[in-house]
C-alpha cells in the first residue's frame, strides 16, 4: 500500500464525484502524504517518512518526532516506525534510570 501514511495509518477513502446532473461514479479521495525528514533528539538521527499534512501538524503541535511516537499508538503505525518506536523507547527508559 504506497499511499498510506506511516504514522497516521491514513489511507485512500472511496466515495462518489457527483455531477451537475446528479450523476454518480466512483472516486478515490487520496490523503495529502509528503515525503519529509525528520531529526529524532533522542535518537540522534533523521528519520525519512512518508506522511500526511495533518500527521506533520500534529509533530509540530506535540512537540517534535520522538514526543509524537512516545504518545502514539501501536496499531496505526507501520512496521518500521514500531522498530524505531521501540529503540526510542529504550533510550528513555535508559536515561530516566541514570537521571
């Protein structure tokens, strides 16, 4: 599935393109997904993903990468960004024990 976000799990919606004469036929809306990079604090080290608009938003709102997957849920992220999730997990765990 190329046109899914990666942190969001948003993916293409189907509906109808309705004409002036109220015809109807199938339509894909697509989600708006950029290809950005990302620097991870904790990790030390950007991260290339292939995110929605709204997903960038909600980086920015929360307070950058590593804060956004510290807080986000197992289910809707891809494989990938759950092995980073999970190393990031780690590095925290780590550094509030020496702390």
């Amino acid at each position: 599935m190329a046109n899914v976000c990666e942190l969001t799990g948003k993916k293409p919606m189907s509906g109808h393109k309705v004409s002036h004469s109220n015809n109807k036929t199938k339509r894909k809306f697509y989600p708006n997904l950029k290809k950005v990079s990302l620097k991870s604090e904790i990790l030390k080290k950007n991260i290339s993903l292939k995110i929605s608009t709204r997903a960038l938003k909600a980086i920015d709102f929360r307070g950058g990468l590593d804060q956004f997957l510290i807080r986000a849920k197992n289910k809707k992220l891809a494989p990938r960004i759950k092995k980073i999730k999970k190393d990031l997990m780690v590095k925290t765990k780590v550094k509030t024990k020496v702390s």
